[in-house]
C-alpha cells in the first residue's frame, strides 16, 4: 500500500469515527502499517478535522513517531505511540479515538478495566465465556516515550487495547477494518459495565 492509499483509507475511517462522535474536534489520531523493514506507519496529521480529512492529510512516519520526508505535514502527537504500538504489536493498524465509556471505565477501575462473560468479547478476539480479559489502564502523558514504556510494560498479545486515562482509548489490529471492529466491540463492553 503506497501512502495515497492509505490516506484515503484513513482519512474515510476519521469521517466513520467522527459521525460516531468519537473524534470530537481536532481529537484522535488513526495509523496503518505501509511496511516493515524499516517500519513505516501512514499517520492522520496533527490539528485537522478528523471528518474533514483527505488523502494527502496523512504523513508517513518511522518507528519513532517522525516524519520520513522533510516536507510532510505535522504528524500527530501521538505519532510515536502509534509507532510504538505497531512494532511491538506486529499491528497492521492502529485506532486511537477519545470516546467516553472507556475513559470512565478507567476512572473507575484505574488498575484495569475487567471484562468477562460477555458475548461481545469474541468480537474483541477473546472468548465470551471463562476468559478474564483486562483492558491495561496507563496514567496519561504528554511524553509519547512513557506512554511507550508503560503500554509495553502491560502488554499482552491477545489483549489489543490500551486506556489513556482522563484522554482515550488506543485499540490496534491487522488492518482497519479489524480495528474498527475490536474498537466498536470494546466501546459496547465498556459501556455495559459502567451502565450496568
């Protein structure tokens, strides 16, 4: 995939997302994997109208989170998460949306968001049944470096989500639609049990 495919993939994933209202503003940032030696990640540029996007409002960028060609927009300032997640992950994808009921799950479960026996854990690629499945919450940051080192430290491979909490929710897959999918089956789950 070259970055003018990607971009308009992403850029008709942040039109989805903010008809959800899960990109309010300027907020949240989408990333796909363009390859893998050295990574590269297309990345939505920083400070755009997420339902607004096109495809050249992307930049392609490095493990790191920074732009690979001098000229690029500004990518995101989660860039380096995206990028961080993407080579631990082996992700092809990565969702980073600012919607609310996983951010209050956080709130109250600031240890990890606990989820079991529920239907729509097969949907997040776990099982519905007798399989405890824990959403790591990390304290929020600025420093993409820490946000980094905290993802990693409770990263688990059959576990792809992570809560920044009072910020967002970073939910990653093979591909987009994969992506979107874990992250609309983990807005569900969160939702239930703080309604419930």
């Amino acid at each position: 995939m070259n970055l003018g495919e990607a971009g308009a993939l992403l850029a008709a994933e942040c039109a989805r997302y903010t008809a959800l209202g899960w990109m309010r503003g300027t907020s949240g940032n989408l990333s796909v994997r363009l390859g893998d030696d050295p990574l590269r990640l297309a990345v939505t540029a920083s400070g755009l109208d997420k339902g607004e996007l096109t495809a050249s409002d992307v930049v392609e960028i490095d493990e790191r989170g920074a732009p690979v060609h001098p000229d690029s927009p500004t990518p995101s300032a989660e860039a380096g998460l995206h990028g961080r997640i993407a080579a631990v992950s082996g992700a092809g994808a990565v969702v980073h949306v600012h919607v609310l009921a996983p951010v209050l799950a956080a709130e109250r479960w600031p240890g990890g968001v606990q989820l079991r026996d529920l239907e729509m854990l097969k949907g997040f690629g776990r099982a519905a049944h007798d399989d405890l499945v824990t959403i790591p919450v990390v304290p929020n940051s600025q420093d993409m470096v820490a946000l980094g080192d905290a993802f990693e430290a409770g990263y688990r491979a059959d576990t792809p989500a992570l809560i920044v909490a009072r910020h967002g929710l970073y939910v990653w897959g093979d591909d987009l639609h994969h992506a979107r999918h874990r992250t609309e089956c983990l807005e569900w789950l969160t939702r239930f049990i703080i309604e419930s």
